[in-house]
C-alpha cells in the first residue's frame, strides 16, 4: 500500500513539474530600432569666429568677417574692410586707362566694403560652424581711384567703381583644431554695377583753346563669381 502511495505522488508530481515547465516564458529585451538608427550629435564648441581672407587681395580688399551661431543650424556673418584700387606687384605703376583716346590713367586710392551674410548648415549631425553650409549674400563695395593728366596740364580728378551684389554660396567650414578654421566657399550671383569716369575734352574759350575734365558716369547689371579660402580664429561659449 504504502509504495502504490509514494509511486501516485511521484506521478502527481512529475505531472505538476511537466505542466510548469510548459508554461514557462522567456523575455528577450530587444533594443528599439529607434535608439539604434539614432546618430549622436556632434557639437561645436565654437559659437563665433573672426576670420580673414586673403584670397581677397588679389581683387584689392582687405577683408575681415566675423560669424556668429544663431540657432542650431543658423549663423549670421558680417564683413567689412578697406580697399586699394590699382595694385601692382614691385614699384608703383601708371594704369592707363584711355577708353576715349585721351590718355588719362587712373592712380590708386583708398575704398570700402560691406558684407552681410546668412548661413545654414543643413547636416542633421553637426550644428552651425560646422562643416557643409549655404549663404545667401548682399555685397556693397566702393573702389575709389584717381584720374590723372599725363601731361600735367589738368589736377587729378576723382573717379569710382561702385557694385552691390547678391550672390549664393555654398562651402564647406573645416575645424582642424579646436580654435582654428579653414572656410572653402565658391558661389555665383547678378550684381550692378556704377563707374564714374572722366576724361579730358578740349574746349574753346575765346580767345583760345584749353583742356577740361568731362565726366561719365555708366550703368549696367553684370554676373558674380564667387570663391575663395577664409583662416580664422574660434571662440567657445562661456
């Protein structure tokens, strides 16, 4: 009797066990695919930066800027500087400049310009300074310069060349250290354009003949290229 007990409980018991084990569940913690196609965001240290270009001296600008972040993926940049009409490598030199065939040639003169700028860096994985951008532009330069008599017989007189420009830019703002920045940009736009000139006229006043300035001034629109390489020096939030 008593082993016809101990061998029903031992089945009762396999049973319960049997049933137990088929009714076990298994988690498995699955990673969302959310977190995982997530890209961590690389952010500038540097919200502004004051830069020079000196690919600009070869058009005769001295040219300075300094940008500032915005928002995330917007800065504002502003630039400004003198000009120098008429540079010439060595000694000073005449620049004949005799579209009426009266001789004349243009001396060099002091000048100013103004920039203003608007950036957008659209890569989701940085923000503004950094990297791929897009500019619009509005540019105001005044080349001032000097028209001369060869001959000596007329003072100089004043002559200008002054454009405003709108232009976009694409470019690309590469961080080789923490506080320094290389910016490669190139672009392309429609501008006007205003040149004042003068040239000498002979005039009769009796009883003789003697020499005048006569100024022109020409108008017109006229297309814009950009590009150039801007170095500059980063400054990191407070």
């Amino acid at each position: 009797m008593k082993k016809i007990i101990l061998s029903t409980i031992v089945a009762v018991l396999a049973l319960v066990n049997s049933g137990i084990a088929q009714n076990e569940i298994v988690v498995i913690e699955q990673r969302s695919r959310d977190s995982r196609a997530a890209k961590e965001i690389k952010y500038n240290e540097n919200i502004s930066a004051i830069k020079f270009t000196p690919t600009q001296m070869f058009v005769g600008e001295i040219n300075f800027s300094y940008e500032r972040q915005m928002s995330k993926n917007g800065s504002f940049e502003v630039s400004l500087g003198p000009t120098i009409s008429n540079i010439s490598l060595g000694d000073v030199q005449s620049h004949i400049f005799d579209p009426w065939g009266s001789n004349t040639y243009r001396t060099s003169r002091l000048g100013v310009f103004a920039e203003l700028a608007y950036r957008y860096y659209p890569l989701d994985e940085t923000e503004a300074l950094d990297k791929f951008y897009i500019s619009p532009l509005m540019k105001v330069k005044v080349m001032n310069y000097g028209i001369a008599d060869p001959s000596g017989n007329l003072q100089e007189t004043d002559g200008a060349d002054v454009r405003v420009n709108f232009a976009m830019n694409i470019g690309y703002q590469w961080w080789m250290s923490k506080t320094f920045c290389m910016d490669f940009y190139t672009g392309m736009g429609i501008g006007y354009q205003q040149i004042r000139n003068s040239y000498i006229q002979e005039q009769y006043i009796d009883p003789n003949w003697t020499y005048v300035w006569r100024e022109e001034v020409a108008t017109g629109g006229r297309y814009v290229f950009n590009f150039g390489v801007k170095v500059g020096i980063g400054q990191a939030a407070k």
